[in-house]
C-alpha cells in the first residue's frame, strides 16, 4: 500500500507540473492595433465632466419618469434576456475553467468469468474499486488556457451587452414618455382649433342665412372644421399607441399617476450638456467594451487553433483495490494501479489544422473592423446629436417668433373680415398657418428634450444609477496577458 499511495502521490505531482506548464504557454500572436480614425474632438465640447458620468436618477428631473424607468429596468424582456445571457455565458466560463482541472471518479467492478488456464469448470469473480482520472488533457501548448481566455471574453463581452441594453431602454422609455405627453399637447391644441373653427363656421353660417355673405365663406370654414376634427381623432389614436409603446417598453401597463401631463417643459437637471473628453467615450460606452472583448475573444481562439498544431497529450490513470474475494477487497495485499499518458497528432489531415488557424486569423481581423467600426459610430452619434444641440436654441426662438406674428396675422384678418373689409379666405390662410405654427413649435420642444436624452445616452449614460456609483469593466484576457508580458520583461 506504501508503494501505491507513493506512485498516487508522483502523479499528483506530475499533474500539478503539468498544470504549472500550461499556466506559462499561450500561442496567441500580438494583438491588433485598432485604427479607428475618429476626429481629435467633439463636434462641439462642452466645459466640464461628461454628463454621462451622472446617474439616471440623477440626470433626469421629473420623479415619475425616474418611477417608469425603475419599473422597465425590473420588467423588460429584452433586458431580462441579456441578463440570462450572462448568466448562461458564466456557467459556459466555468465549464472551460473546469476543463484546466482533471476529472476525478470513482469506480467499481465486478467480473464474473471461466479461463480455460484456471480451473475452466469453475467460474471465478474478480472485484475491482478504485479512483481514476479519465483522460486529463496536459497543456503544454496553451489549448485549453486559450478556450478559458475565449470564454471569459464572451462572458465579458455580454455583461457590456447588458449595460449596453439598459441604455437604450432608458432612452427609448425617456422618448417614448415623452411622446406621450406631446400627443396629449398636440390633442389639446387640436381641439383648441376645432373650437375655434366652429365658432367661425357658426359665424359664417349666420353671415349666409342672413344673405351677408355667400355660400363659399361658409364650406370654406366647414373645410377647417373637418380638417381639425379629422386631427382630434388622429392625436386619440396617436395617443393610445404610445401609451401601448410605452408598457410594452416597460414591460407592464404603466399607473396612471406615473404617465405625464400634456406637456413637459424640463426633462433633466442638468444646465450644460458637457460631452467631456473623446477618451472619455471608450471607458462609458458598454457597446465599444463589448466589441473590445469579442476582439480578445477572437484572439484566444488563434492560440486555441495554433495549439492544435502540436500533439495533443492526455493522462489517464486509477489507484484502487482488486480481489478475487469479496470480503478481502480491502487488504494490504490487494492494492492495484495503473497510469499511462497517451498522445495524438494526425499526420495526414490534408492541411485542415492551417485551415483553421487562417479562420480564427480572419474571424479577428473581422472582430477588429467591428471593434473600429463601433468606436466610429459612437463618435458619429454624439456628434450628430452635439449638431442638433448646437442649433436648436435658435429654432426654438425663431419658431416662438412665427408663433407670435401667426398669431397677431389671424388675429388681424379675423378682425378686418368682421369689418367687412377682406374675405374669409385672407382668415382661412390665417388659421392654417397659426395653427401649423403651434403644431410647430410642439414638435421642436419635443425634439429639444429628446435631443437632451439623445446627448445623454450616445455619451454612455445610462448605467449608474446614480452618479457616486463606480462602474469598472474587467479587463480582457489581452489587456491580462499584456500586463503580464510587461511584469516579465
């Protein structure tokens, strides 16, 4: 039994060098260097810390729209499904980490049998108890180690798929809240000018049936009528629809209490929508950490290929006990072992090894064009949205302005045809165009807070909660080796 346990405790030990040398290898190459080509900076930069730095709850100014976002967070499916994808990518890491290890069981046997050279009228038994380790795969070229690092990328990879999710639904649930309250403002409006036309065809109809006026004022203010009636029941469509928008969003009908008035004129605390510096966007943008990881992941799956040039050495082996009876399986005398690596290398497979090496090579420099590509959309986002911000100060004010002489415009031509000095189609042209006018400006005070929102997410806000949070993405299996390549040097 001392010889047993002592050749037991050698392979052990072989084993744990054989873990020790896979630690060491990696056929990995040098990992690409990304050209991304972005601007030097933003579009148009505003003084101070990224807003994106800010937590939701702390960006956002209105308590029910925080409420409705706290609810989608806890309710949508699509962020629900990104959160089982990391849990399914953590048990998929841990089997490829368990695969580092040997497998270990126990077995038992029991043989019955007749040997033609021992006593062939009588059948014998033969009992068997042992533990084994089943083909464990030694590592010497980094294989198994480059499958782990791939696996850890992948989990990596869709933990920053997940913050990615939450951004884009807190934008979208923003956006689609507000959309709510402005169809409601433009249905007001709406039914403003409905009332308002009646009572100009009420007049106009009088002005007829008193032989003031002809026919024509009176069909002519019936064209308004119909025209603003037709808009009361588009905005009630309209309105149910982005209600609908807004549940499916947040993943349950949304209360009463929380949905918006008919207009809102303030969605964020924030006076200064400061972009913060261009490096700044690599480090909060969940969607570039994403591609950064797939690019890693891409580049453990070359030193997984390039391993599979060399032989693949396996161990396998079990010490136990062995008898012919039963009651003295357990003696001194019945220990048995055995122990034998085996090796494999195909010789002839008609080049499918390089085959694969030349896959994994293409499959990262396609992981580095996305990985380029998402860094050049992301700075294209925020500087299409800074654009937006840029101009739409004035726009706002020179639509208030063509509000107010639309306004003042019908005002005068309503009054110079009850004077009888200009015909109602001067007031038809009138109305129209004050009413678009109105129209007008809700669309681009809708667009000016959406735009706010639009700033907010493509800088990468979205992920803390609130803005003391601390938001650190763990490094990726390049980013450890390079680390570990400088400590070496």
């Amino acid at each position: 039994m001392q010889n047993l346990w002592s050749i037991s405790g050698r392979s052990i030990a072989v084993s744990a060098l054989a873990l020790s040398l896979a630690a060491c290898q990696s056929m990995r190459g040098p990992e690409p260097v990304a050209q991304a080509n972005i601007p030097t900076g933003y579009l148009s930069q505003g003084a101070g810390t990224s807003i994106a730095e800010q937590g939701y709850k702390d960006f956002f100014s209105d308590a029910r729209l925080i409420q409705v976002i706290d609810l989608s967070l806890a309710n949508n499916r699509d962020l629900r499904k990104a959160a089982l994808n990391i849990q399914r990518a953590q048990q998929q890491y841990q089997i490829t980490e368990n695969n580092q290890l040997p497998t270990i069981g126990a077995s038992g046997s029991v043989l019955r049998q007749v040997s033609p050279n021992v006593n062939p009228n009588n059948p014998y038994s033969t009992y068997q108890v042992g533990l084994g380790v089943t083909a464990y795969e030694l590592d010497f070229w980094g294989r198994v180690r480059s499958l782990k690092d791939n696996a850890l990328d992948n989990y990596l990879a869709t933990q920053s798929s997940r913050d990615a999710t939450q951004i884009a639904l807190i934008g979208q649930v923003s956006q689609a809240w507000l959309s709510y309250a402005f169809t409601n403002a433009q249905l007001k409006l709406a039914q403003q000018t409905l009332k308002a036309q009646e009572d100009s065809y009420n007049l106009n109809k009088k002005r007829f049936d008193v032989g003031i006026d002809s026919e024509l004022p009176v069909r002519q203010a019936q064209i308004l009528v119909e025209t603003a009636r037709n808009d009361v029941a588009n905005f009630k469509t309209q309105i149910a629809q982005a209600q609908n928008l807004l549940n499916l969003l947040v993943g349950e009908p949304v209360p009463a209490n929380l949905l918006p008035p008919s207009r809102i004129t303030q969605v964020t605390n924030s006076k200064a929508l400061a972009a913060g510096l261009p490096s700044q966007l690599l480090q909060n943008r969940p969607d570039i950490k994403t591609a950064e990881y797939k690019l890693s992941a891409a580049g453990a799956n070359i030193g997984a290929a390039r391993a599979q040039m060399f032989p693949t050495i396996s161990l396998t082996g079990t010490a136990g006990y062995a008898s012919g009876d039963l009651n003295k399986l357990f003696s001194s005398n019945t220990g048995a072992w055995s122990i034998g690596p085996s090796i494999n290398l195909p010789i002839f497979d008609w080049g499918t090894r390089k085959a694969n090496i030349k896959i994994s090579e293409t499959d990262q420099q396609i992981a580095l064009s996305d990985y380029e590509k998402s860094i050049q959309s992301a700075f294209r986002e925020v500087n299409d949205a800074l654009a937006t911000r840029q101009n739409i100060g004035d726009r706002l004010t020179a639509q208030k302005r063509l509000v107010e002489a639309s306004n003042k415009s019908y005002q005068l031509s309503d009054a110079r045809f009850k004077a009888g000095i200009d015909s109602f189609l001067t007031v038809l042209d009138a109305q129209r165009s004050s009413y678009s006018a109105e129209q007008g400006l809700l669309l681009l005070q809708q667009a000016d807070l959406n735009n706010q929102i639009e700033v907010y997410k493509t800088l990468g806000g979205g992920v803390k909660v609130s803005t003391a949070d601390q938001i650190n993405y763990a490094p990726s299996s390049s980013e450890l080796k390079y680390h570990k390549d400088e400590r070496t040097k």
